[in-house]
C-alpha cells in the first residue's frame, strides 16, 4: 500500500533526522556569527540533507550551493542570480566584478548576517577554496562547506583557510534509535504506519 518506494536516493530535507550533536554545532556556528565551518561524511552520509535541512530552517539570509563555482569569477552569477542589480546598477554598468563583489552583497543584505552552504566542496579547485575565504573575510558570513573526508587533505595545502575553520563536524553513522526513526518517517511519508514490514531482527541487522 506504499505510493512508493521509501529508501530511494532522494534528498528529502523534511525527512532529515539523527545527528543532534552535529546539528546543534552547525546551527550554534551560525548563530555565534562563526566564519567557516567545515561538514565531512562518506557518502551517503547525510551531508546534503544537513544542508539542505539547514537551508529549509534558517530565517537568516543565506544561499544553498549544490556544486562549487568552477572558476572564482562563478561567484559573481552565484550572488547576482538571486541578489539581481537594480535597474540603475545595471544602466550603469555597477554590475560587481570578482573584487567589488564583498561591499556589493553588504548593500544588498544591508550588512546583516549572511549564510553561505556550498555542498561537494572537495570538488573545487585552490582559486575556489581561497576566494570562499577571502569572501568570509570580507562579508559578515557564515560558510558552511561539506565534502568527502579527503577536502581535509586539500585544505593542509592552504594554510589560511585551514586555520579559519572554527567549526569541524563528522558525520559518522545513525545511532540505531535514529536508523530506527528515519526508516519510520520514510515510510510514513510514502503512506504506511510505523517500521512495518521491517522486524525487530531485521532493524538489528540493519
């Protein structure tokens, strides 16, 4: 009687649960006005679904990043896509380059606190990574980054965003109680009642 298959590969923010300890230190790193912190898991994780958690949940300004800029000048399109130049901005040619971009998003976000989530982030290259710290440096952010366990050792080769990270959290494993809980709510969600089919010697194995 399940509309559908509850455990497909899908990113389903409402579905997230477990990690209380690591949800807590994102949500304090933000609220503390933290500049970076750093979210690392195998994949599968749940690091996306953090993210996007995160996103679904904040009240602050703050932009979602699914993949990191290629190259640094994407940052510019990644902020002027959803803080547009006005009208006079664009008629005379204020649009913001890579180094005016900082003092352009304070305007836009008159200086508040801003939340910046960049998923994959061991995927970007050197440029990417500094000007992500050059950005925090410049702007009254937080940085949230997530990645695979190997951007730890990308980041031994850049010291100074290295030596930013004020917030380091791992994503490990679901407790068996969380395991337990997440398969409830995906199936709930799909239109069936608690575990069931799943026995208690299934759950264990799991």
């Amino acid at each position: 009687g399940l509309r559908e298959n509850p455990f497909v590969l899908r990113i389903a923010p409402h579905l997230f649960t477990g990690y209380h300890d690591q949800v807590r230190a994102a949500l304090k790193h933000i609220s503390d006005h933290h500049k970076i912190a750093l979210v690392t898991g195998a994949t599968g994780a749940g690091k996306t679904s953090m993210l996007k958690w995160l996103e679904s949940e904040l009240k602050t300004s703050r932009i979602y990043v699914s993949k990191p800029p290629v190259t640094p000048t994407e940052f510019i399109s990644l902020f002027t896509d959803i803080y547009r130049p006005s009208f006079f901005e664009r008629l005379f040619r204020r649009t913001p380059t890579l180094y005016t971009l900082p003092e352009y998003m304070k305007r836009k976000t008159k200086d508040s606190h801003f939340v910046l989530l960049v998923d994959e982030v061991h995927e970007a290259s050197k440029d990417v990574l500094e000007w992500l710290r050059v950005l925090t440096d410049q702007m009254t952010m937080s940085l949230i980054i997530a990645g695979l366990p190997k951007i730890e050792d990308q980041l031994r080769e850049l010291e100074t965003l290295n030596q930013r990270i004020t917030t380091r959290i791992v994503l490990n494993a679901l407790s068996k109680d969380e395991m337990r809980e997440m398969i409830r709510m995906r199936i709930e969600d799909v239109g069936g009642r608690g575990v069931e089919p799943f026995s208690k010697e299934a759950l264990d194995r799991i």
